[in-house]
C-alpha cells in the first residue's frame, strides 16, 4: 500500500511512524519536516497528504501535528478526505470500521512508540462495516464533499 505521510516537526515519532509502516511493507512518501526543503507548516503539509489520497498518488496518509486537531482538520478540508484523529487502537478501530477514514491523523505529543503501534496494528485491521445504517453514514458524507462545489445542486 502507498501512503502519504506528513509532520510538521521532525519529531521521534514520526521518524518511528515512517520507519515503522516501511517495515510493515508500505511505501511512504513524505511530506513537511520529513521531506527537506518541503514547507513543514502544518496546514500546508497536511494537506499534500490529503491531497496525494484524493487524487490517488496513495492508498491512504497520517497526518501529524503537535496535538494532531490541525493536521486533522487541514486534511478534512480536502474532498474525498475523512480523516481520524485517533488518541488510541479503539479510536483507530472505529474510524475505519464506521467511518471508512481514509486519513489517520495523529499528535506528535500524546503518541508514544508503544502507542503508535497499537494504533497502526488497528488501523490497518480495521474493515469497513458492511451494517447498513453504516454505509448510509460513509455515503452521507461522500455527497457531502461534492455540496456547494461549482456546478452541483445544493
């Protein structure tokens, strides 16, 4: 799988989350403080991540910030985005099963080693619900990102 990942502080962490979805078999591409002479600001590289998934340069990102609200939000703002900010595994769960989320965000600052790799480990086990209350949600929401663009009905 390709993912897209972004941090605006060269930080342990995020140096560990790109060394660690290597070693699970993925292909990174980096963004902010992690790809040199890229903008590290926050809502900027949050958003070329975002926007890598949206146009299909990867499969999925992370997005990380010092809180990860700012990553999440800047990644939000992409169509075709859902992105998660996910504390914990149950949190990561949940965003893919009912939520189809497609962006995990994450804080620099509350996410331990040992922590990111429960996250990681549910995350990438996490399967979209087949409920069907579940899917109207995720559809829902779809639609949402194409209201008030140019030239679709409100």
């Amino acid at each position: 799988m390709r993912i897209s990942v972004s941090s605006d502080m060269d930080e342990p962490v995020a140096r560990r989350l790109v060394v660690e979805l290597r070693e699970r078999g993925h292909e990174v591409l980096t963004h902010g403080a992690l790809s040199p002479g890229a903008d590290p600001a926050w809502a900027v590289c949050s958003e070329a991540a975002a926007r890598d998934v949206a146009r299909g340069a990867a499969d999925q990102a992370v997005v990380c910030c010092w809180t990860g609200t700012g990553a999440s939000i800047a990644a939000n703002k992409v169509p075709g985005v859902r992105a998660a900010l996910c504390a914990d595994a149950a949190t990561a769960d949940g965003a893919r099963r009912w939520n189809d989320a497609n962006v995990l965000a994450l804080s620099l600052r509350l996410t331990s080693g040992p922590l990111l790799t429960e996250i990681l480990d549910a995350w990438f086990a996490g399967e979209v619900s087949t409920d069907a209350e579940d899917l109207d949600n995720i559809a829902h929401v779809r639609r949402a990102d194409t209201a008030g663009a140019p030239g679709s009905p409100e």
